[in-house]
C-alpha cells in the first residue's frame, strides 16, 4: 500500500477526528495520551505504518470507510493506553453489528456470529469515548498492540445480554417498538436468544419479521410499516449508526436478511390503499 495513502489518511483522521498525531518516516505518534486512573499511559504512542495497514483491512485509504477504520484503531490504541486491563474489563460490553457495516473490525473481532449469516457479536467498552453513554468498539488489533486481551470476558459479556434480553423481552409485552435497553442498542439486542424466543413464540409460525435501519430503534408489527421505510430510513441514517438495510427474519437460533432486489417503493404506488387516498380526477362532459 502507497505510503503517502497511508500518510493522508493519519492526517485526514487527525484533522476529521480530532486525534492527535505526529507523522514521522516509520508510522505516527499519538501524543496527547495521558495515564488513567491506576493508569498504564505513557507520553505518547508509536504506531508503525504497518498497524496502519492492519487497521484498514483491505479498505480504499482514501475512501470514508477508510477514514472510520484507522480512526477506530487509533481511538482504540490511546483507549487502551489511558486505562488499565482491570478497568477495561470493568467496562467490557457485548455489542452487535451487521455483517459488513462500516464499524465492523473484521472475523478477528467477532465472539459469536449468530445463525443466519446478518448479525455478528463481539467487544464494545461503554464509557470510554466522547459519550460516556456510547459503548466503543476497539479493534482487536489495537487492543493487542497495547497487550490486552479479552477472551476471558466473553462469558460475562454474553450474560449480560441475556439479563438485557429478558428485560426487554417483558417490556416488549405491550409495545411493538424496539429501542435501546441498558447499554445494549436494538442490533445488539437482536443477538439475544432470550429475546428472540420472547418474540418468534409469541407467533403462531414461529418466526417474526422485524425492520432495525438503525442501530437504536427498531420495528416488529411490519404489516403497518410500506416496505420501502426499512431501505430509504437506513439510507438516510449517518453510516455509523446504521442499522439493517434490508428487513429481517427472526427465529429463535437465526437473525436473516430478507433477500435483496425489487422495487418496494413501487410496490407501494401500487397498492390500492395509497390509489383510494388519490385526489379524486375531474370528470369531463
């Protein structure tokens, strides 16, 4: 990969992202980085030109995708700098993201894929960017280079989204909507297979379909929703936040994507609901 690529997308995730780097011949230097509570910190951090390359993981380095890439793995190497193993895991989360969504770090990042080929599972740490609220994906090649590693977490991670899942299992009693519940977000909940025996046994067919074009809201009752909404409200959803772009199927093991193709926004102009709702046409004679 052309280094000067690789020097302007570090430059473009500074001056974007507002992360602080030097560029030096070998790679860059975050600076900025201090030691966090019990911290491990150091003054700042050297990252080679091949982290970098690690970091985009096949990506275009001029590309947006690009650009989200090397800074969620620069955010993530001066995350694990600032704080301590014992406090990560603390803040150890699960978190569920579509296959190929932009924040997806790749195979090496993912826990558990769940049935159906749509949802995969791993790593979030809540509290450690910008919104204490938001949970953070760390790259597992960041986390490494900083020598964490979280295979042991995995366990709690994945009891804590059943605790989750059966809260909003019981909340989902009298509602249709899907929103966020604790420190998971809808994709997230999805992943929970207390949540989707709740939902697909609640269905004579065993099966329910849901629309989630974003990550923190969510649909089940689709016989009111046009079946254009779930592909035009992903489309104007920032790519981050991003949900399914397509509607699912749930099962009690699997979470799939309805196939791609058609028209649905023609489907709609044609159903005799939105003609009867028409403005009348003048008659003549």
């Amino acid at each position: 990969m052309d280094p000067l690529a690789l020097r302007r997308v570090a430059l473009a995730v500074s001056v974007l992202d507002d992360i602080d780097l030097v560029p030096r011949d070998d790679g860059i230097m975050l600076t900025g980085v201090s030691g966090g509570r019990g911290g491990r910190g150091t003054e700042s951090i050297e990252v080679s030109w091949l982290e970098l390359r690690r970091a985009l993981v096949g990506a275009d380095p001029e590309s947006d995708l690009g650009r989200t890439r090397v800074s969620a793995w620069l955010s993530g190497r001066r995350i694990a700098a600032q704080r301590p193993a014992e406090e990560l895991q603390a803040l150890a989360r699960p978190i569920g993201l579509p296959v190929g969504h932009g924040c997806h770090p790749g195979g090496g990042w993912v826990r558990r894929r769940v049935l159906g080929g749509a949802l995969d599972l791993g790593f979030g740490f809540v509290g450690v960017g910008p919104d204490p609220d938001a949970v953070v994906v760390i790259p597992p090649g960041a986390l490494d280079a900083a020598g964490v590693d979280p295979t042991l977490w995995w366990p709690a991670a994945e009891a804590y989204l059943d605790q989750v899942g059966t809260v909003a299992a019981h909340r989902l009693a009298d509602s249709t909507d899907l929103r966020p519940i604790g420190d998971c977000d809808v994709v997230t909940l999805l992943g929970s297979t207390v949540l989707r025996r709740r939902l697909c046994l609640a269905d004579a067919t065993g099966m329910r379909a849901a629309a989630v074009p974003m990550r923190r809201r969510g649909w089940l009752d689709l016989r009111h929703i046009d079946p254009a909404f779930t592909v035009s409200a992903a489309a104007v959803t920032d790519a981050a936040e991003r949900g399914f772009d397509r509607p699912l199927l749930l099962t009690v093991d699997e979470v799939t994507l309805a196939p791609s193709g058609g028209r649905p926004a023609e489907i709609v102009l044609r159903d005799r609901a939105a003609a009867q709702t028409a403005p009348a046409r003048t008659m003549r004679g």
